[in-house]
C-alpha cells in the first residue's frame, strides 16, 4: 500500500507540530521518520494511522483519501512506543485480538485464529510464551507480542513508533536486523519513527529527517549522511565541527587549516560557517595547525580532540585504526590540519540550526567563535 | 580500655536512636494501650452493644421485630433504594470518569470540582434542594401535582436524594486509576479494528474492575446508610417511605429498644461486610497496580 501525505498540519494551540508536510512511501519502502522530540514525526504517524486527524491536508492510502475512514477500517498496522498490550491478557490474547474483534462474517473460526496466532508467534520467536501473561514478559518479549500482535490483523502498511527505544543496546541491534528481514519477507510498506540517527540509517530506504514540524531532508541513509541539505540535517546526524570561515571567489578560507585545493564553494561569497565532519580532516606533520588534546584509540576509529592553535577552538578529528601510530602521536603533537570535505552555510542559519537542535534534545549551543 | 569505651559508645548510640524513634518500650506501651483502648471505646463496644441489645430478649424477639411489616417494609424499600441508585450511579460514575480521562475538553476541572459537591455539603441541604424543586411549594411542584406524580414524600424521591449523596463514589474511585492507565491500550485496540463498546468491554472494563468494584461497595453502604438527605425527602410514612436507618431511629424514639436495635444490627453487618469486602478489593487492587507497573517497566 503506498501512502500520500498531501501538506498536511496539524497545530496544538499556538504549537505547530506539523507544518504543512508532504511525503509520498511508495509501496513495500521501508522508511525512517527521524527527528528530535517535539520534530512532529510521532503526530505523522498517528494522523497516518487514524489515531489524530490534521488541521489542513490530505492522507492517501493507495491513492484514496482515508481523512473519512477511522483507525479501524484503515487496516494499519501499529507498534505503539511502550507496546500498549492489553496487561490483563495472555500474549495469546493479545496477538488473537484484531481478529476476534471483527464482525462475525469476516472472523475466523476459533481453530483457524489460534493457527495463525501460533504461526505469528513462531515467526516472531516466541511461540513458547503464548499463556504466559504479558506482565511477566521482558522487554524485547514484549516487542515481539506488540509486533505480532499488529501482524496479526494482516496490514499492508505497519508503523511503529519508537520501536527500539525502551531496549538496551544488544537486544536493540538484533532486533533492528530482524526487522528489516521481516518487512523484506512481507512486503508490507513499513514506517518507523526514531531519534536514533543510526538506526535510522542501518535499516531505512529512506530517511526523512524532521525538525520543528518541518521536513528537513528526504533521501537514502548514503545521501543524508554523506550530503546534507542544511546545517540541521548536518547538526542531527553525527558529530560535526563547525568553524568561522571567509568564502573568496569559491576558495574557502578556515584560519588555522589548509583546505583541500579541490574545493569550491563558487555559489557562495563572504563570511559563513564551515561544516566539517570530523573523519574528513587529515593530519599532516607540518606543524602550526593545531595541537592534539586527547586521544581515544578504543576501536576501529581513532577519535581526537586538536585545539587549533591560532583560534583556540577544539574541534575533533577521526582518524582509521591503520593510519595511527601510537609512537609519533600523543596528547601534545603538534600536527597540521587539512579538510578533505566541507559545506559552508550563512551564519544566520547555522546558528538557527544549532539551537533548533539544541532546543530539540536539550543539549548546550555551541557554536565557533568568531 | 578502647574495646570498653566502644562499647559503651555503641550503647548510648543505641539508646538515642531508640529514644528518637519513639521505641523506648514504655512508650511503645503507652502509644498501644492508648490506640487500641480508642479502638475498644469508641468502635468496638458500640458495635457489640448494637448487637446485645438486638439479642437482648432472644433470637425469637430479634426475628419478630425484623418481621414486623413496618420494619420489613423498611428493608424492602431500602433494598429497592440500592438497587437503583447504586446501578444508575455505577453507569453514571463509569461514564464520567470516562469523558474526564480519555478526552481534552475545557472546563474539565470544572467537572471534577462538581463530581466532589456532594462530598461538601451536608446531606440535610441536599435533601432541601429537592424538596425546594419537587414539594408541593417547589418549583415543579404545582404542575407534577396536577399531573398526578409524587416525588416528595415518595419513593421517587428518596431515590433521588440517594443517588445525589452517593454520586462521586465511582467516579472519584474511577478518575486516578484511569488517569494511570492512559488511553494506549484502547488506541491499540481501535487500531487493530475493535469498536467503541468492544474496547470499553474487552479492554478498558477489565482493567478498571477492581476499582470499579471497590467504588460500588463504597456506593452502596452509603445508599443503604444514608440518614441526613433522605430523612428530609421522605415524610417518615411507616410501611411506605421508612429506609432502615429512618425506621431505625421512630422505633427508638417509640423506646422500643430490641426492635431498633434488631434493624440496627442488619445495617451494623452491612458494615462489617462492606468493611472485610474493601480489605480483599484494596488486595486485588494492589496487586493489579504492581502488576501494572511491571508492565509499564
């Protein structure tokens, strides 16, 4: 089932949690809603699935309007963010829920729901649980039930809110495959809402970065991460340095660094904010760019703190396990800085950028000082 | 030498955090006696004389002044009082406590405050209020009879006056555990295709049971005890308009002391019973908030 979301708003008195937002999911996708909280991807999802209705705009399954049709008849599928599963029920009861509630001319029988209730529990790895009482389940039990539950009523689209976010790291990352084989096994059009940029990019087709009831940026995980639209997109996903620089005719100038040659910015002139992620700075041996503070050799990237010499700034550099050499490299080198990749914006909206996402996950406005 | 002084240390430590405590055993035998002497005085003793004067002249007496009409028309009515204002109330709670948590809606605080009126005033101007509307001065009273309806005086009203003191018991019972609860579980199930009355049935009632039970059985003692309102609305006709608690008092004033005793006694064991009642539902009712929680971690 493909879905449409036509300029769709929806406000919360003066708050708008969403402004005028258009999305098409093609069918059998898999698409990531990704944002901070307060971004509006949960408002979208429930208005897709029948459980909020917009101000102003249209929602389209299979190209009909569904804004007439309730939650019921829209026959989405819906994992909530803590499960929502019915406490005084087995997972059996859980999972046979959706198809014993339907009119007796479209129910199963009894045998026929306990076989596909069984079935689903098996698929989701669970079946050995079917009497127990969902209040005796784990976390990631719970998970499945909530999964399997939504299955259970067959839906060609299945949305889930959060789906990872209440589980610790381990069951989360198996869990997070799992998905993704289920949804190709299925082929159902799939949309889950989260603020995890990484599990955002490992399992989506696509992500739609949301901020501030907007959407920032559609594309797949490589196009989001390797090129963002905006200083928000830039500041949500993954760690970034942003450094004063001056823009002459296309050459780009950061005090303190050498900028790759190659590089031309020749749609901007002036004064603007460089966006530089921290794998994209190489060191050299010439001296004078910055000194090394820390150093974190604890995996397959190496992770630095260089204080720029001339500003002061501390910015960060990752450098691949390969390249570090524990014997010429320690906190006091003092190493050369070269930017292999970069984007510049005005430095009226990255300073918007960094305290919309401050804003958004409570963190501290950082930004370069002049 | 140290050791001693450690030890010596130890103890006067441990007299003072006794001492802070309130443990000292002198106390703690003067905070018993004083507790459960209070308990004796003023609960238990009047309990058991209500039901030693009931027995006073033997069990032959206690079931012949129950059986008297005047007194088994008091039971009747009082029955029949219950059991209507206590169903009414029970929907009426249900759905009230329903609006207030599971929709946004201005004044809702409003409704809340109003729920809780008939806690604040005093059953007597309740009883007024509908004596000011139906008597035969009130506001309705020309034209109810002109048409023949007798609410004042009457059943009806004694109904009336019972189901406004006994109001808030179900929904104020209803409204935190409700609130608790959220509205989640009842998404989930319209989502997976169930209607209105199938989520209120399969979901939302079964997770409200306990408490609902717990405020009917608070409903109903005070339906079946209610003095002060229903006194005003009744006009005290024996045989006709008597609950218990009014029988209860002509027949003491009469000084006929086992009859009013031995009516007294049934409302005495309605007492106990709501109370054993109450202790097993705040059991289950604990027992499914710890498991509610659990889920919920």
């Amino acid at each position: 089932m493909s879905i449409e979301i036509s300029h769709v708003s929806r406000r919360y008195g003066d708050f708008a949690a969403l402004d005028d937002v258009s999305l098409s999911v093609a069918k059998g996708e898999l698409i990531a809603l990704l944002g901070p909280s307060g971004s509006g991807k949960t408002t979208l999802l429930r208005i897709v699935a029948g459980l909020d209705w917009p101000d102003g705009g249209d929602v389209l399954l299979d190209g009909k309007s569904v804004l007439d049709h309730g939650a019921a008849e829209r026959g989405v599928g819906f994992v909530f963010q803590h499960y929502a599963l019915f406490r005084h029920m087995s997972v059996f009861d859980n999972v046979a829920f959706g198809l014993r509630v339907r009119p007796s001319a479209t129910r199963p029988s009894k045998a026929e729901i306990a076989d596909r209730v069984m079935k689903l529990l098996k698929l989701v790895q669970i079946d050995w649980l079917a009497d127990r009482s969902v209040t005796q389940l784990s976390g990631g039990q719970r998970q499945r039930v909530a999964l399997a539950r939504a299955l259970a009523i067959e839906p060609e689209v299945l949305m889930l809110d959060e789906p990872f976010g209440a589980l610790d790291a381990k069951v989360r990352k198996d869990l997070r495959r799992w998905l993704r084989r289920l949804h190709d096994e299925m082929g159902m059009t799939t949309v889950f809402v989260t603020h995890d940029q990484e599990e955002a990019l490992e399992l989506a087709d696509r992500v739609v970065v949301m901020g501030q009831g907007h959407i920032e940026q559609i594309g797949s995980p490589h196009e989001i991460y390797a090129n963002p639209a905006n200083p928000f997109v830039f500041e949500f996903l993954g760690s970034v340095n942003k450094l004063p620089c001056n823009v002459a005719k296309g050459d780009v100038g950061i005090e303190g660094l050498v900028v790759d040659s190659a590089i031309r910015m020749p749609e901007f002139d002036g004064r603007g904010t460089a966006y530089v992620r921290p794998h994209d700075i190489e060191l050299t041996s010439a001296h004078g760019g910055g000194t090394v503070r820390l150093i974190a050799a604890s995996g397959p990237i190496v992770k630095m703190d260089v204080e720029l010499d001339k500003t002061g700034q501390v910015i960060e550099v990752d450098l691949p396990l390969h390249r570090y050499n524990p014997a010429t490299l320690t906190a006091g080198t003092s190493v050369g800085l070269v930017v292999r990749r970069l984007k510049v914006f005005p430095e009226a909206e990255a300073e918007a950028a960094a305290k919309a996402v401050a804003q958004a996950t409570g963190a501290e406005v950082s930004l370069p000082s002049p | 030498m140290p050791a001693d002084l450690n030890a010596v240390m130890s103890r006067k430590a441990e007299i003072r955090r006794r001492l802070l405590l309130g443990e000292h055993i002198l106390v703690r035998a003067i905070l018993l006696f004083l507790g459960l002497g209070f308990l004796l005085a003023f609960i238990l003793v009047p309990l058991a004389a209500v039901f030693m004067e009931a027995f006073g002249r033997g069990w032959t007496a206690y079931v012949a002044a129950l059986s008297e009409p005047a007194a088994a028309a008091s039971i009747r009515l009082t029955l029949l009082v219950a059991a209507i204002s206590v169903p009414l109330n029970l929907v009426f709670g249900v759905i009230a406590a329903w609006a207030i948590t599971k929709f946004e809606f201005r004044g809702k605080s409003f409704l809340i405050t109003l729920i809780d009126l008939p806690f604040s005033v005093s059953p007597v101007i309740a009883g007024l209020v509908f004596v000011l509307m139906f008597g035969l001065q009130g506001w309705f009273g020309p034209w109810l009879s002109d048409n023949g309806i007798k609410i004042i005086f009457a059943v009806p009203g004694i109904v009336l006056a019972t189901i406004f003191v006994t109001f808030p018991f179900v929904a104020r019972e209803l409204i935190p555990l409700m609130q608790e609860q959220g509205t989640e579980e009842e998404e989930a199930a319209i989502v997976l295709g169930a209607n209105g009355w199938q989520t209120f049935f399969y979901v939302t009632l079964p997770n409200i049971k306990w408490g609902l039970l717990y405020g009917v059985l608070l409903c109903n003692a005070r339906a079946m005890g209610e003095f002060g309102a229903v006194s005003v609305v009744s006009g005290h006709i024996r045989g006709q308009t008597n609950t218990m608690p009014l029988q209860t008092e002509i027949l003491y004033n009469e000084y006929n002391i086992v009859a009013a005793f031995s009516v007294a006694s049934l409302l005495a064991l309605l007492a106990l019973v709501t109370l054993v009642a109450k202790s097993v539902l705040e059991w289950r009712l604990k027992a499914a908030h710890s498991s509610h929680s659990g889920h919920a971690a």
